[in-house]
C-alpha cells in the first residue's frame, strides 16, 4: 500500500476520518476528511513522510501553519487545527468546493473587466488583513486562489505554498512561480507586503489580457524581464479596459518598489475609487423635470364633423406628398454633390501632369530653394570623393518623365553626394551611453550599441569604441559601442541554514559569500537562538552577496 492510500479510512487524534485524496504535491497529500467532533467535512493536508523526515522543514512547516491559523477572513482558506508529532505533520482547513482561478482563466480567457476588479478586490482583502498581522503570502498566483461557485474568491496556503514552492524546485520542477515573482525576490532579497501586491498585479493583468506579461525559454529569461522590461501596456491590445484600470494594474505591478503601491489598503482605496467613477459614468441621464411635468396636448375629434374632418385629412396627406417629395430631392441632390466633388469629376477630368525636370548634376540646396512646391524629395546621401559635396547625382524616376500630379505631390527620391571626409573618432568611454551616441551621431558617425560585461566600468557606461578613439575614418561610418552591463554575475548554491545558531548561521553565510540582512524573532518549539527559516530556498541558485534574512526561534518561554 503506497503513501497516499495507507491513510484512507484512518483517524486522526480520534477526531478526523481520512475518506479520500482530493489533492497532492510535492510536500504533503490532501484528503477530505470528517471531523467527528464538530461534524463537518474539512480538508486535511498531511506532510509526506520524507518531507517529515527533514527536521528543519517540519519547524518551517510548523511555523508557518501556526501563523496562518491567526488569520480570519471570508477570502483566506481558513485554517482550523495543526497537528504536530513524531508520527505525522498535518494542517486541516476549510474544505472548498471549486475550482482555482488557473482553471477558471484557462477556461475563459481574458475575463471582462467589470469581473477582474470583483475578483482583484476580494484577493486584496484577504492580502490586507493578512499583512496588518504581519504574514506575507509570498507566492500569490491564480494556482492558490481558489474561486466558488458563488463568484467568492478565497486565498490559499499563506506561507505553505512557497514551501511547497521549495520542493518542485529542489526536485528540478517548474510550477509556475516565476510568471508572478516580485523583482526583489528574483534578487534574492526579502519579500514584504508589496511583494505581494506586484504578484497580483501580474495576476490582474493576466485576467485582464489573457496572457502572461513575461515570458520566456529559461527561469533566468524571466526573472531578469521582471527586473528590468516593463510589460507592454493593456490598451494597446484591449482597447475597452478603462484607461484607470490599466493605471493602477502597471502600477501595483511596477518593478520600483517606491513606486507601487505600499499597501493593499492602497490599492483597495484605488479600486473602489475607480468602481464609483465607472458607476456614474454608466448611469443614464436625469429626465429633466419640465419635460416629465409638461401635459402633453390631447386632440378631441369628437368636436369635428364628418365634413371637416375628411377635409382636414385631404390636405394634412396633400402636405405629407409635397413634404416627402421635397425631402427625397434634397437628398437626390446633396448626394450628386458629394459624388460630383469626390469621384464623379474625377473621372470627368483629366489629371494635370508635368513633366519632371533634370535635377541632376545641380546643388540640392538651390534645387530645395528654387524648385516648385509640388516636389516632395526623399533624400538618400551618397559617401564620395567623385562628385563635390551637396551635389544631386542620381533621381528616380528618370528626368524627362510626364508625371501625374497626385493630391500630395509628385514624389522624387534623389541621391546626394557627401564628402568622404576623415574625421577623428572622438574618446567616449566612460561616458553614458545615450550621451556617448548624441555625441558620435552629431560628428557625423552611424552608431550601433553592443553590450559586454565588465568589472570596472558602471553599468550603461561605455567601456570602449570599435573603431578606437583617435582613429580616423569616414565620415558615415559605423562606430559600435561596447556598453557596460555590469560585472559577470557569479552564482552560489543556497546552504541550509536551519537547526544551526544564528552566529553558525550568520558565519556559514559569509563563507558562501552571502550576506546577511537580520533575524526575524519568531515563537517556536525550538531552543532560543535556532535558526528555524530562511527567506530564500534551500539549494536555490542565487547571485553572490545575495542578502538573506533569518528567522530565529524565541524559545518554548
């Protein structure tokens, strides 16, 4: 009997009966189950036995299911009992009946945005009353927000699913956290609060679009879009979303963490200012009260005679002929108009032409200065030392031609010589490089930009020209700038730093060259002083001196 079925009519702590497997991952097996004493269906996720072998994972999974279950709110996965001993580690928590919201876009597409702000301010909620008691979910996806049949979202595993997260990726698997990771967790750094608000951003533009904004061949390849492209704006593709909720969807999701939105309350307040003014904007216009208090006239025909009244009718139909008739002439009329003026004479008249003079061998200022307005010239110049300088040596089409003149002109591409002049390529390194292109293009060169990494050059900083400074070339010519994207990252494993003291801790970090940014003091089972969780993953492949924050144990007292 494997793992998954030997718990199957089993009960745990006399309280819960394991009926079947609705759920597993890589960390534990989730099982509907009957809690006898409250007599209600709940979901019980048990750790799976190796992972309960590994004595550092079982604190973290402690630690965090103890913090999880503090938080209270309609739109969290409430979590009702944890269970910890030398046999088992298990969590059991509201049983929901749905699907997740990966289902539901995958289904759908892109959502209307009318749904999108209903379900973005429920995740929000549940985001801000999880951060006013200090938990941060950090792995906010639309695979652990769970949606009911009501159209009531709820989000799951604060905390547990970046553990689950750990073991995918210790085990070479790919399940999707990388699309919804905030910048500074892709540099190793310590997620908050507006962690989480960006990974809903990304989520709010996923239902809004349809589409992931970052996507990529590697892991890498999308982290570093997260870090350093900005996502392609919304309207672009789906003019219909309002142009606020494009606003705050690139705000929330801004890679500048100044520049997002610095709570969830935040973005709360900014959504429900949107959803009023988009209620009033669709609210029909008042009735004015004259019109709605006006009597509106009531003929009698009573009072009429027979006479009188055929009388009447003759001339209101005679009336109605004539007005009709003069109508459709009107009509008849405005209609040969425009026919006349925007087709009709066209084809009528013939098309005034000219025949196009030799432009050819003359300077192309005097041509600019002396030729008629209806030429339109497309300039190529020519690099030459056959010809003087400013000199027309070519023109298509040919001089002699009889050209129709359009209603924008007659168009002649001409060609003109320049001279091919030696000039100096000027020194430009360690110059910015946008700086350094002004500077190349204004002495006459064309530039091309390659990037190479370097150690001693800032990053956009030019490190070197090809051709070199002093060299001289051809005026026209190509100057390819070396730019600077800073020095070759170089990477190290994450080590495990759990069950060790803080000062073993803070020393096996230096030897790793990583640095360490603080502890966080949490309650734990453990001796005060041990390291029960680290803020990046076990065995993750970070850049050196990466910052990492622990979070140490306060001690049974």
């Amino acid at each position: 009997m494997n793992e998954e079925e030997k718990y199957i009519g089993t009960m745990l702590d006399d309280r819960y009966e394991i009926l079947e497997i609705i759920g597993e991952g890589g960390m534990a097996i989730v099982f509907r189950a009957l809690d006898h004493r409250l007599n209600r269906y709940v979901a019980v996720k048990i750790m799976r036995e190796e992972m309960a072998n590994d004595e550092e994972f079982r604190r973290r999974f402690c630690a965090e299911s103890h913090a999880v279950a503090m938080l209270s709110n309609p739109n969290i996965v409430s979590v009702y009992d944890v269970s910890h001993s030398d046999e088992r580690e298990y969590i059991v928590m509201e049983l929901i009946s749905g699907i997740t919201l990966k289902q539901y876009m995958d289904k759908k597409g892109a959502l209307d945005w009318k749904e999108v702000v209903h379900f973005t301010k429920q995740i929000t909620r549940a985001l801000a009353h999880a951060h006013e008691r200090g938990i941060i979910h950090r792995d906010i996806k639309p695979q652990n927000i769970m949606l009911l049949r009501d159209g009531t979202l709820k989000v799951a595993d604060f905390g547990i699913a970046a553990l689950e997260n750990e073991v995918y990726e210790n085990n070479g698997q790919t399940i999707g956290s990388i699309h919804y990771i905030a910048p500074e967790q892709a540099r190793g750094n310590s997620p908050d609060a507006r962690s989480d608000i960006y990974s809903l951003g990304v989520v709010m533009y996923e239902m809004l679009s349809g589409r992931l904004p970052y996507t990529g061949n590697t892991l890498a390849e999308i982290a570093v879009k997260h870090m350093n492209v900005k996502p392609e704006p919304l309207r672009s593709s789906f003019p219909s979303i309002p142009e606020e909720l494009e606003r705050i969807t690139l705000k929330a999701m801004c890679a500048d963490l100044n520049e997002r939105y610095q709570t969830a309350n935040e973005l709360l307040e900014a959504l429900d200012e949107f959803t009023r003014n988009a209620v009033k904007q669709e609210l029909p216009p008042e009735t004015e009260e004259e019109e709605a208090q006006t009597p509106k006239p009531v003929i009698s025909y009573s009072d009429l005679t027979k006479a009188s009244y055929s009388i009447r009718r003759k001339k209101a139909s005679k009336v109605s002929f004539l007005s009709g008739s003069f109508g459709l002439l009107m009509v008849a009329v405005a209609l040969f108009v425009f026919l006349w003026n925007f087709w009709v004479r066209d084809l009528f008249s013939p098309a005034e032409r000219v025949e196009l003079p030799r432009f050819v061998g003359s300077r192309y200022d005097d041509v600019v200065r002396d030729a008629d307005p209806i030429y339109n010239f497309i300039i190529t110049d020519v690099y030459t030392n056959d010809e003087a300088p400013g000199m027309i040596i070519s023109q298509k089409p040919d001089p002699g031609r009889s050209m129709s003149i359009e209603n924008d002109g007659v168009t002649v591409e001409i060609s003109v010589s320049r001279s091919m002049t030696s000039i100096e390529v000027p020194d430009v390194a360690n110059h910015e490089y946008r700086e350094a292109m002004t500077l190349l293009e204004k002495t006459g060169f064309v530039v091309e930009v390659e990037a190479a990494t370097s150690d001693t050059v800032a990053h956009n900083y030019v490190i070197s020209t090809s051709p070199a400074a002093g060299e001289k070339i051809i005026s026209g010519s190509t100057v390819y700038l070396n730019v600077s994207s800073g020095p070759q990252v170089q990477y190290v494993q994450m080590p495990n730093l759990i069950g060790l003291s803080e000062e073993a801790a803070i020393a096996k970090l230096t030897g790793n060259n990583l640095n360490y940014a603080g502890s966080e003091w949490i309650d734990s089972p453990l001796d005060r002083g041990t390291v029960v969780g680290q803020n990046i993953t076990i065995g993750e492949s970070v850049q050196e001196h990466s910052k990492v924050t622990l979070q140490v144990s306060l001690g049974q007292d």
